[in-house]
C-alpha cells in the first residue's frame, strides 16, 4: 500500500528470479485534493483486494475509506465512506475477514470526543 490510497499488486517471484513487477496500481483521490491513504489491505476469498484507509473529501473531516478491488486489473468493485460526528476524523485500525466469510473493520475517531 502507498500514500496517496494506492493499491499496489505485485506479481509474486520465486527464490533468485527478478524483483517482482507490478500486475496493476489504482490510485484513488477522495476529492478536494487533500491526502488520501490506504492502510490495511486483505484479500477474499476470489482474490480480489479490499483496502481499508481514510481519505478527506474536503467535507466535515477525513472518513474511513474502504474500497474492493478487482484480482485482474484493479477496476473498483464497491465503495464504502464513514463520517464520524461532528467533523471528527476516522480511520481504520485493523480489518479482517471471520469465518462466515463476513468482512470485520475496527476504526476509531482521532481527536478529542466529548
């Protein structure tokens, strides 16, 4: 994962070959031109990849971004925002997939609450 909520695939290398190339990037701008930065990656089970970061729109605070890209080429599947109150920001912690196959993501909201 990059700044800027890039997605970074590489094509895995065995033992002694050349340094692994890029199988696609997809960036992604939240808008408002502000910073956007993907922290977690996980993959499902069909291989495609879920990025999990924060990203500003410009709007009341930066919102927990989750985006699933495609396995192939890294076409966006879906989307997912998450404002927090107030204007506060959110990002993500950690997220991970449970045995139901159902996606899990822990966030928190930085700044002072209350």
């Amino acid at each position: 994962i990059l700044g800027a909520a890039s997605a970074l695939l590489l094509a895995a290398a065995t033992a002694g070959a050349a340094p692994p190339t890029p199988a696609w990037t997809q960036r992604h701008d939240g808008g408002g031109q502000f910073n956007d930065d993907g922290w977690c990656a996980v993959t499902d089970p069909s291989g495609h990849v879920v990025v999990a970061g924060e990203s500003a729109d410009g709007i009341g605070g930066v919102d927990l971004c989750l985006r699933k890209l495609a396995r192939l080429d890294g076409h966006q599947i879906w989307q997912a925002r998450y404002q927090g109150y107030d204007g506060k920001d959110v990002t993500v912690a950690d997220i991970t997939w449970d045995t139901a196959g159902q996606l899990l993501v822990a966030g928190y909201i930085r700044g002072c609450v209350g």
